[in-house]
C-alpha cells in the first residue's frame, strides 16, 4: 500500500542521536521530538546537552542526554542500555558524531591525527551499530541513518584522514545494510555538503574568503542549513522511507553531481 507524506511522522519511536548538540545533531534533535520521536541525545558536550533537553522539554517534547564519548565501546554500550531503559525500546538511530581534525597533507599528517579521525567520524559508526543492531533484532526492526559527508564521494585535498572515514562510512552502511535489511532493519547515510554548523562558521571566521569559495563550489549557490541535513535523516528514519536501504545519499546542493 501507498504511503502518504503522514508516515514521516516519528511518533511513538525511540531515537539515539550521536553529536547531538552540534549544528546537525541539534536540528535532528529538535525535528524528531516535533515529530513525537523520544529522542536520546549523545555527546560530551553536557552543558548544552541539557540546554537542548531543556529545549525539547519546554517545547512539548521528551528528551534524556547521556555524555557518550563515540570512541569508547563501553560508552556506546552504555548509551543503548541508557535508551532502553529509559523507554523500553530503540526504534532509531542517527548515528552523527563527527570531526574535523584540522587541514593537512598525507606527508604532514600524523599518526594520532589519522587515528583520532578515524576513530571519531569511523569506528564510532562501527561501535554504534554493533551495539544498536542486537537490541533492533530483538524488537524485529529498526531504522539507522549514518552521517557520512559528500567527501565520502570525492576526494578532498588536506584532508586525508577525514576522507577516508567518510568513504568508510559509506562502505559500512551498504555492508550493515545487506547483512540486516532481511530482519526488518534499514541502514542508510546522508552524504552532507557544506552545512552552516559551528565547525564551518569557525573556519569562515578564521578564513573570510573560504565562504564564497564553498559556496560558489556548490552549484545550488549556499551552503545548507542544519535543518536540511535534519529533514533527510528524519524521513530516512520514518516509514515513508519504508522500501529505502543500503542508500547514501548527496545532500549537498549538487556538490558531487559535477
């Protein structure tokens, strides 16, 4: 049967969002509990983790933080249980956390700089879903978005480690996807372009022309708001993304289409 644009409401579900007091994880935030989500928020950013319960809170929603450090298994474990026993299932998963370890060339970059990229955009996705995926199958489905980013599509110059986490993200999605699609769970991605969040505002600051040089390197014309980013991953998570898995898909103003 048809499913009309009624089924991209939340209600009722149990959601983890990982980096979820940055620009993205907030938004999602935000929009899921406006669409009746019960929404977990994962950070190690516990002053405005509360702020945004809070937020949620005062806006009707419901909404629990837990600091999650996305590189410690037992942290990620921790934040599964955390859900469950909070609310009883997880329905959700926006598996968000990510990094940007700073600007270098594959001769200049060092090993802890790698590591910590690939631990913070990469095996935390790895994590997340080992451990998001058993407690699905008990329940006999689940829906799980991974943020990836549109250099998971192309290669970027100075940024090696974050490149290579983010093509990996893609490749664990497709792989997580085949391996559970037939037990009642989707696994999709959001490829991100350029997105109005704080990491990006701060680079604008620090470099005034990187603006218009991101812009115009996206043929919509702007970078995106957080909020765009944040209505995708809802929709994936949602049944009017019913028959969508093993997808990554651009959301990047044409970013990777030319």
């Amino acid at each position: 049967m048809a499913r009309g644009f009624e089924s991209v409401g939340l209600e009722g579900r149990v959601l983890t969002i990982t980096g979820g007091t940055g620009g993205i994880g907030s938004a999602a935030a935000l929009l899921c509990a406006s669409r009746g989500a019960s929404g977990v928020i994962a950070d190690i950013d516990t002053e405005k983790g509360g702020q945004l319960v809070d937020s949620i809170r005062e806006a009707g929603g419901t909404a629990e933080f837990i600091r999650t450090d996305v590189g410690s298994e037992d942290d990620v474990a921790a934040m599964v249980d955390f859900a469950v026993s909070r609310f009883g299932r997880l329905d959700s998963a926006f598996n968000n956390a990510g990094i940007n370890t700073g600007n270098s060339m594959i001769v200049d970059l060092s090993l802890d700089q790698w590591t910590r990229g690939l631990t913070i955009n990469l095996t935390s996705i790895f994590l997340c879903m080992k451990h998001q995926i058993p407690q699905m199958l008990k329940q006999g489905g689940g829906a799980i978005v991974n943020t990836s980013s549109s250099a998971g599509a192309v290669g970027l110059a100075m940024s090696p480690d974050y490149v290579a986490a983010k093509h990996g993200v893609v490749g664990i999605t497709r792989a997580a996807a085949v391996e559970v699609s037939g037990e009642g769970i989707r696994v999709n991605a959001i490829l991100p372009g350029g997105t109005e969040t704080p990491i990006l505002l701060n680079a604008f600051e620090q470099n005034p022309s990187l603006r218009g040089i991101v812009e115009q390197g996206h043929p919509i014309g702007r970078i995106a708001q957080p909020e765009e980013m944040a209505e995708a991953a809802a929709w994936l998570l949602s049944d009017a993304a019913s028959y969508v898995t093993g997808a990554c898909i651009p959301i990047d103003g044409g970013f990777t289409a030319q």
